[in-house]
C-alpha cells in the first residue's frame, strides 16, 4: 500500500506539469479551434530560456536559489510568450480563415523548425543538457511515503497559477472577452472586442503556463533536451482530450489523471517502463472512440 502511494505521489507531480502544458492547448482551442502542435515546443523553450540566463547569473546568485529560481522563471517566461505571440502573428493569423488543415500543418511545421533550431542554434543542445537544482532540497515522510520540497513546490505554484488563470478567465474584462470569442468571434467583433488582442492575450497566457513548467520540470529532473517538448505536448494534448479541449477545469483534470494513469502503469503493468510513451496515447484513442467530449464534455462551441 505504501508503494501505491508513493507512486500515487509521483503521478500527481507529473499531472500537475501536464495540466500547465495541456492549458494553452485547451484555451487556444476554445479561442480559434486551432490544434497548436507547436506548444509543446514552447514548454522545451521556457527551459532553455531559464537555463540560459542561469548560466549568465554571478556565482553567488546562481548559489542563492530563492533568487536565481524567479529569475530563471521570468526569462523563461518572457522568452516563450515572445515565440509563441510571434507564432502566432506570422504563422497562424494568415491562415486563419483557411481550411482547417492548413493550420495543422503549419503547427507541425513550426513544432519542427523550433525543435531544429534550439538543436543546431544553441551551445551543446545536441546533448541533454545539465540544469540546476533550483527547487528546494530535502522532504518529508508521512505514513512511509516520501514527499520532497521539490514536488511540493511543482504541485503547489501549477495548482495556484491554474486557478489564477480560471479566476481570471472568469472575473476579468479580458476573460469576459475571452469567452465572447470563444463563443463567436464575429458577434464579438461587432460588439466592440478586439479579437486579434484577445487572441495574443490567449497565446501569451498558455506560453506562460507552459514556461513555468519547463523550467521546474527541469529543476525538478535536472537536465533538458531540445525535443523535450514533442512528447510532453502529445500527453499535454491528450490531457487535454481527455478532460474535454476546451473545458479549463476538466482539462486540469485531465492531466492529473494522465500522469497518475503513468506512473500506476509503470508500475504495475509487465514492462511498463519499457512503454512508458504508451499509455498516454492509449488513454487518447480510448476516449476519443468512447467519449470524443472528454470526461467532463466539451465547453466550445463547434463553428463552420
């Protein structure tokens, strides 16, 4: 029972890094019905962001974590968010009113392009990289289940930034625009909401998540590499799916039931490690064969 536990402890810690990732999925979706297969990308350079600034930081800053870790946090911040609204702009807003596989595309292509471009661009990216261990050491037991500081900090800063971002997207003026454009853009254009801003806006806040991610992913496992983001997207994606694209809340869900559903079969399934990428996408075709909405429906409206 105890290693249940633990694992249980594991999963939730790895649902929780999914659920930032699956967000900007979720909202770029329910904003503009596009599938950004590039997001994941933008997670794997929010960490890079971090790690290159950290490298760049006096020793005796880099020695003092509780200030090196903000800064690696805002760098890698900054630096998404300006990749993915360029993205945005250049990649995504002329195709916005192609058939929708020109888009999907697109993603797919600028998923590779940032993936060869961190490899080739930056200092050693060929090789996994080292990052430092900037989440606080140590931990606790508590019933024989260990927890360290370090998840702790993961699970604690993803669930407060996930209901800043609900909070915000249900209280704000631009969360009210959010919705109205998710709802209908061109009502909500005629209306007087700028759907080109709220479409930045919505492109910045899932890069943000993401970045935030990355870097404690990256603190919490101690090294990054330059296709880190292709698998972590799929699951992200599929998180997604499974709580229902579209529906913030389930989509929270979603990731923390994938990264449970992980770890247990690792665990407990013959070979699971081996297949450890598996299970992800069979969770995926289970439920877009048994229940396409996800599990707690889908909050967006379908448009032609």
């Amino acid at each position: 029972m105890t290693q249940f536990f633990q694992q249980l402890d594991n999963g939730i810690v790895l649902g929780a890094t999914y659920a930032l990732i699956a967000l900007g999925y979720t909202m770029v979706y329910g904003i503009i019905q596009l599938i950004n297969f590039a997001h994941g990308d933008i997670f794997m350079l929010g960490a890079f962001g971090g790690l290159w600034i950290f490298n760049r930081l006096p020793t005796s800053l880099q020695d003092n974590h509780v200030v090196a870790l903000p800064i690696c946090l805002v760098v890698g911040i900054i630096w998404s968010v300006v990749i993915a609204v360029a993205m945005e702009r250049f990649a995504y807003r002329p195709l916005r009113h192609a058939p929708r596989l020109a888009p999907l595309i697109t993603a797919i292509g600028v998923s590779a392009m940032i993936e060869e471009g961190t490899r080739l661009k930056y200092p050693g990216a060929k090789a996994p990289l080292e990052f430092p261990a900037l989440l606080p050491g140590g931990g606790f037991s508590v019933g024989g289940v260990t927890v360290s500081w370090a998840q702790v900090t993961v699970v604690v800063v993803a669930v407060a930034l996930m209901i800043a971002l609900q909070g915000f997207v249900q209280k704000s003026r631009t969360g009210r625009a959010m919705r109205a454009t998710a709802q209908d853009p061109d009502t909500a254009s005629l209306m007087g909401v700028d759907t080109n801003r709220v479409i930045v806006v919505t492109f910045m806040l899932g890069a943000a998540l993401a970045a935030v991610a990355g870097v404690l992913q990256g603190a919490r496992l101690g090294s990054v590499k330059f296709d880190d983001g292709f698998v972590a997207g799929l699951k992200a994606f599929t998180a997604a799916v499974l709580g229902g694209i579209g529906n913030i809340t389930g989509c929270v869900a979603g990731g923390f039931i994938l990264g449970i559903v992980e770890v247990m079969a690792i665990q407990y399934l013959p070979n699971g490690s081996g297949y450890k990428d598996l299970w992800a996408f069979v969770v995926l075709i289970l439920v877009l064969v048994f229940k396409p909405t996800g599990l707690f429906g889908e909050q967006v409206v379908e448009r032609a």
